[in-house]
C-alpha cells in the first residue's frame, strides 16, 4: 500500500449542492455539507441552504469542513483540520456578506 488507512471516511451532504472541479484531492475525515441548521428559541429552526464550490487541483486536508455557500479556489491548499465557513471563500478574510445569516455560522 500507500499508507492509506481503511476505510477513509468523508462525510458528503447535500451531493446535488456540490460544484466539485477536475482532479480535487481529498484527505480523510473531510465533511462537506450545503446545509446548516439552527434551532430557533423556542419550537422551530431555521435552515440555510447553498451550493459549496471547490476549484479544479484543490487538496483538502485531513478533518477539514466546508460549510453552505463556501467556495475553495483552483489549486487551493486547504490545511487539515481547517474550517471554510459559511459563505466564506477560503484564503479571503472571514465574512458573512448577508447579515441575516451570518448566526449560521459552523464555528
């Protein structure tokens, strides 16, 4: 073998959300979720729902999480273990352009 460990795990949300480009790597225990929900006080939740994109001859590393409306550039080095938030493009300082759903954020 490689030094791969049996079975990788990678967690896929929402798959028809997902703009995936040619040739991206992924390490284990990757999650990838287009949706997020978030109880409400109260009874009821609200959910945010948006496509995740991911550049062609991206690697993303080990545990890393890619949230709803996150984008990963071409040829992005996502570190393991790294959050892409929501709305979020990774490499770009964090911000949620739409005020109202910046409280969805995963961190």
């Amino acid at each position: 073998g490689f030094g791969v460990e049996w079975p990788v795990r990678m967690d896929v949300l929402d798959r028809n959300l997902m703009d995936i480009g040619n040739r991206v790597v992924f390490a284990r225990e990757v999650e990838l979720a287009a949706h997020v929900r978030k109880k409400q006080n109260g009874a009821g939740s609200r959910v945010l729902v948006r496509p995740v994109r991911i550049g062609a001859h991206a690697f993303i590393g080990a545990g890393a999480r890619i949230g709803p409306g996150a984008s990963v550039p071409h040829n992005a080095n996502v570190p393991a273990m790294s959050l892409v938030d929501v709305n979020e493009t990774f490499g770009d300082s964090k911000r949620h352009p739409e005020k109202e759903e910046a409280d969805f954020a995963l961190s």
